[in-house]
C-alpha cells in the first residue's frame, strides 16, 4: 500500500497518517520531519532549508528528492507507506515515479483533503506549541487544560502573513500535482473540514475499496 496524503499546509495530512500508520503498520514520510531532523542536526542542506521555510518557500527538489529517495529504501517501507507533504510539484511527482519505478513499486491511491483557505488560516495561526513539554495545542480546538502548559509559543512560521503565502505557494505551484495524479486516475477527495474520526473513516473506506 503505497499512497499520498495530499492537501494544503494545515489541512490535516500528519494527523491522518498517524492514523493509518497505527492501522496498517505502515511508516508516514513526512519531508516536514526529514527536514526538521536536518535542521536540528545543523546540516548544510538543513540550514539552507531552514532559510527557505523561514519565509514561506519550498525547498529545492533536490534537496527534498534526495531525501524521500534514501527514505524508502529503507526496511520500515517493504509493505508500503503513506507520503506526507510530498510531491509539492509535479517536478517532484515526476521525479517520485521514477525512483519508484527503480523499485518496482508505484503509487496506488492520492487521498486529497479538502478544507478551504479560510479555515486553514484559521487552524495554523490558532497553532500555538508548549515551550515547557513541546506538545502542540489550539487556542480555539485544543487549549491546554493543565496550567503546566500555560507557557505557549507561536512557531516563526505560523503567523497569519506566512501561512497566507505558503497557501499562495501551495496553490501555484502544489495543486497542478493533483491534476497529474487525477490523468493516472489515482485521486480520491475527502472533506477535511469534518470531525477526525469522520475523516480517517473516509480514508480507510477508500483504501479498502
């Protein structure tokens, strides 16, 4: 089982493919860790990552190919795996069937959620990540309950001018990949806007079609 969870920033793809990787044991890829986990590591290519992302740009897709390439040879993706966030072009799309191909494997189903832009901007800049314990909440969906977690930070990333920019980027440059996908007949749309239970329902009636 080799699939794409695809949306815009915020539209709920890591929380889904937690989902389904708890259900079918198999691993999310997510370009947002691997680049975090570059970041972290100080690495030259994560530092030019982080300069990108800082102000609302994709990195390159040589950057990112590399990285999603070294990932799926690893053991974890024998049975399949769910890609998060990736291809964000159809450059990268392109790219994706190729080093596939090496493999003998390809994608065999695009889950697209749908949430429009108004409740992204919503959801990302409500975005606000404990300083003390690292646990993300919402101010207005997921507010912390405990006062430990009073001390609450927005991500550089989060604030309302960023993510309208990253929905910019995403809408000239991510959704044409929907369409080289839907010309592979592969594209399976589910409501995002509805309550998570609801969504991943959705997905793993799709999966198991």
């Amino acid at each position: 089982m080799n699939i794409v969870l695809f949306g815009a920033p915020g539209a709920g793809k890591g929380t889904q493919a937690k989902e389904l990787t708890k259900k079918y044991e198999i691993p999310q890829i997510s370009t947002g860790d691997i680049l975090r986990e570059a970041i972290a590591k100080k690495t030259p290519l994560g530092l030019e990552a982080k300069k990108l992302m800082d102000g609302g740009n994709l990195v390159s897709d040589d950057i990112v190919n590399g990285l999603v390439e070294a990932r799926l040879q690893e053991a974890d993706c024998e049975k399949g795996f769910i890609l998060d966030g990736f291809p964000r072009t159809v450059a990268q799309a392109e790219a994706l069937d190729k080093i596939l191909e090496k493999f003998n494997k390809k994608i065999e189903k695009v889950i697209a959620l749908d949430v429009s832009d108004d409740e992204i901007i919503e959801r990302i800049t409500g975005r606000r990540v404990s300083k003390k314990t690292g646990k993300i909440y919402h101010i207005k969906y997921n507010p912390p309950v405990d006062e430990k977690e009073e001390d609450l930070e927005q991500r550089v990333d989060d604030n309302k001018e960023t993510v309208m920019k990253r929905l910019e980027v995403y809408n000239k440059q991510t959704a044409p990949v929907l369409e080289y996908y839907k010309k592979q007949n592969k594209v399976y749309s589910v409501d995002g806007a509805k309550k998570l239970e609801e969504i991943t329902k959705d997905i793993i009636d799709i999966l198991e079609k």
